[in-house]
C-alpha cells in the first residue's frame, strides 16, 4: 500500500503543545517545532523525532563542534611536544646542558653591548670635558658632531642589550617550560626515549658546536 510523504505505514505521530495533544497518521502541522513521539499502531513508542533546531542552537552546536575539533588539534599538537621532549632529554642536566648552549649568543651580544657601552660613555666624558672650556663660548661644530655621534652609537648599543635581554628572558622561559613539562611527565609514569649516548651525541646539533 503506497503511503503518502511524511507518513510511515502503521504509525501515528504526536506531541504535546501548550498543554494540548496532536496526533495523525503524519505529522501534525502543529507539531513543526516539537518533538514528535511516533507510535506503533498498538501504542508502543517507535521513536522520537526531534524537533528542529533553532538558528541560534544551530550556532551553538556549530560552535561546540569547532571548539571539539580545535581542543582535539590542542592534545594531538600536546602529545607531539611532549614525544619530542622525551626524545630530546633524558635528564634536568640536559636540560639544563641545552639552555647553557642557547643563552651563550645572548650573552655574547650582551658583554659586547655593555663593553662598546662602557667605551662611549667614556667618550662622553671626555666631550663633557672638552666642552667645559666652552662654557662661556659658542660649542665647535666638531664637538656638536661628537656628541650626536656619540649619542647615536649609545642608542644603537642599548637596543642591541635590551634586544639580547629580551632573548635571554624568552630562552629561560623556554626552557623553565621544558623542564616543567619533562618533570610532569616522569611524575605521570612517561620515560624518556632510550639512547646510545656515545653515537647520539654526534648527531645532537646541540654539541657539534653550531
């Protein structure tokens, strides 16, 4: 027997409005925006049809399925990090070995920074005093030149240690990150990867003196 759309041979369809009850043998136009229980012709509960959603549940559950896939990207980009950390290091020393070898351009930078620093200022006091036979004179072009030389040189210094400063607190807090990570692991029962120390440490960039 054909059965006309929207309808299902042998069932009734209802729910539940404001207090009142539509039933059919198709859905009921009253029931677009509820659930509609479909009954056998006995009475017994086939299924529940569930009413369709808003736009705004719409954006809810879009929203949730965005914020499910981007937390599952989180974990899975976890998982890699902390599977390259037990790689890396087998120890706190290591660690430890790898933030030396890191901070030692910055330290570089900085004690050259701080020793051509020390330097201009020296020159700069040579210029305060050469400037004091003037004090009563118009300053020599040579010296007025000296001095926003000198004052150049100074800011250009300065911002190459405050550059290397700022490289040293991001490389420290790196690796008190790393550390912390790697701790937490050992504590959660992970161990690091085995290694042969004699021919790893050949292909360990960390110590080929890059």
């Amino acid at each position: 027997m054909w059965a006309a759309p929207g309808t299902i041979q042998g069932s009734i369809f209802t729910c539940t409005v404001s207090g009142k009850t539509f039933s059919g043998d198709r859905v009921p136009q009253e029931c677009a925006n509820s659930d509609v229980r479909e009954l056998n012709r006995d009475g017994s509960l086939r299924r529940i049809i569930a009413r369709p959603l808003t736009q705004d549940e719409l954006r809810a559950r879009a929203n949730e399925a965005k914020k499910r896939l981007e937390d599952e990207d989180k974990q899975l980009a976890q998982r890699r990090r902390d599977k390259s950390l037990l790689e890396a290091y087998a120890s706190d020393e290591e660690i430890e070995a790898a933030r030396a070898k890191s901070l030692e351009s910055a330290a570089q930078a900085m004690a050259r920074a701080n020793q051509r620093i020390a330097g201009l200022n020296g020159e700069r006091k040579k210029l305060d005093d050469e400037s004091e036979f003037y004090k009563k004179r118009v300053l020599p072009d040579q010296i007025k030149r000296s001095y926003v030389s000198n004052q150049q040189q100074l800011s250009a210094e300065e911002k190459i240690l405050n550059e290397a400063r700022a490289e040293t607190q991001r490389i420290n807090e790196l690796f008190d990150a790393q550390k912390k990570r790697f701790r937490e692991l050992l504590a959660q029962g992970a161990r690091p990867v085995q290694r042969n120390p004699e021919t790893d440490i050949l292909l360990d960039p960390r110590f080929q003196g890059k």
